[in-house]
C-alpha cells in the first residue's frame, strides 16, 4: 500500500471545504499562474513537470505529465527538463557543502 493514492488527485478541489476563502484565493491564484502570458502555457506545464519532480510530488508529475502530453511535449522533453531539475538540485545541495567547510575550518582554528 502506498501513502499516496492517485484518485486523490481528483479530490484537490475538496481542500476549499473547510477553508473556502483560502482554498479559493488559492485556485484563482493557481488558475492566473498558468494563464498564457510571457511564458507559454506549454512552457509552463515543462516547468511544472520539472518542478514536480524535485519537489517529488506525485500528484504533480502525474498531472503534467498529462498536461504536457496534451500539450505536445515529448518524452525528451519531459526527461531533458527532469534532469535540468535535478542538475539545479543537486547543485543546491552541494553548494550547501562550502557552509559544512567553512563551519570545519572555524573548528580547525
């Protein structure tokens, strides 16, 4: 059994239940994100699909996953905008190893 179930998925519009003005504000804010606008709507579901990978959401990667394919993006795609995502990841961690040597050289005296 797995914590995350995919019929969830169907269920996000429920979070306005027991917080409709917030769960509102969200969706109109969720909706505006993803108009057309500087960025493509086809843009921004890559964009999405990328993020949802480092976030490791599965809800997200499922649904622009969908997203992107009906949107026209390929497979390459999807996988070159997955590794962009994780190259930016694991960049991030790594930078965070200059925090780890200098904390050594203050110890080192």
């Amino acid at each position: 059994m797995s914590y995350y179930d995919p019929k969830d998925l169907r269920k996000f519009a429920n979070i306005t239940e027991w917080s409709e003005e917030l769960g509102t504000k969200f969706f109109d804010y969720y909706g505006k994100v993803f108009e057309e606008g500087a960025l493509s709507a086809r843009e921004k579901s890559l964009i999405a699909l990328a993020v949802a990978h480092t976030e490791m959401c599965p809800y997200c990667i499922d649904a622009y996953t969908v997203d992107g394919l009906q949107r026209g993006i390929t497979k390459e795609e999807m996988m070159e905008a997955v590794h962009v995502g994780a190259a930016i990841k694991s960049g991030a961690s790594l930078v965070h190893g200059v925090m780890m040597m200098n904390k050594v050289k203050k110890l080192d005296g």
